[in-house]
C-alpha cells in the first residue's frame, strides 16, 4: 500500500512539473507532445495485454507445456508453464 501511495505522489508531482513547464513556448509543445504520446499509449497498451490473454488461453485450452529436458527437474515447473504460457 506505501509503494502504491508513493507511485502516485511521484505521478502526481510529474504532473505539475510538466504544467509548470508549459510557461516557456518551447517547452509547452513539448509538454503537449508527451501527454498525447501517454494517451495514445493507454489503448495499445489495451489492446496488447488483451492479446497477449487470448494467445495464452489459447495455448493453455491446446495444452502447451516446456518439455522436461529444458529446465530440469524444478519443483516450482507447474509455475514456469503458467508463466511461460501467459506470459507470450
């Protein structure tokens, strides 16, 4: 919970110094040109992370698994799939 309240206080005063930079023209546009690339990332983000979900579940409804030989004998293998499995 502290390191979420600190993100967002981090967050919150990067904020107000790029409002405070949009003083000088120069700046100003650049300050423009940063708040639309955020916004523009918010749907490819989206998008991505929704396709990365269905090619995992597809991977996991087929059955993908690591072969044995690749990682040994782990205890913690069913986690490695899981992981390797949503994580593509």
């Amino acid at each position: 919970m502290f390191t979420i309240l600190q993100a967002i206080i981090i967050v919150a005063s990067f904020l107000k110094i790029m409002n405070f930079l949009k003083v000088d023209a120069g700046f100003g546009l650049m300050v423009d040109s940063i708040g639309q690339c955020l916004a523009d990332c918010v749907p490819f983000s989206t998008f991505l992370s929704a396709w990365m979900a269905l090619f995992g579940i597809l991977y996991r409804v087929l059955g993908m698994t690591i072969p044995e030989g690749d990682y040994g004998t782990s205890t913690d293998k069913n986690l490695m799939n899981s992981f390797a499995v949503f994580a593509l």
